[in-house]
C-alpha cells in the first residue's frame, strides 16, 4: 500500500517508515555487493532464477 492511499494517519506514518527502512536496507546491501541491485523487469528476471541459474519456466514440464 502506498503512503497516499493508507486510509488513517497512523496508517500513513507506518507506510512512511517502511519505506525509508526499505531505502536504507537497500543501500545497504548495495554498498556491501559494491554494485546496485537490479530495478524494474531486471530485478524481477534476476529474482526469478533459482541457484542454478533457470528459471522456473524452464524447470516445469510440457503439458502433454
């Protein structure tokens, strides 16, 4: 939910805080891999590989 559309102010805050956590993790975990992290359809593909490097589609099998 975004910060516009949290119904209460309590609601607002909360989703304020979240994403200054968000931010601030972010940054973090960037400055440790010493590159950043992958935004948009990029991070979407790159989460979306397993350890092995498929993809999920590529694991299941065809239908018959």
């Amino acid at each position: 939910m975004g910060v516009e559309k949290a119904p209460t102010a309590k609601g607002k805050q909360s989703s304020r805080g979240l994403h200054k956590s968000a931010a601030k993790e972010e940054k973090k975990v960037e400055a440790q891999k010493g590159s950043d992290l992958a935004k948009g359809a990029d991070r979407f593909d790159e989460r979306s590989k397993s350890s092995d490097g498929r993809s999920a589609g590529s694991k299941q099998k065809p239908n018959r």
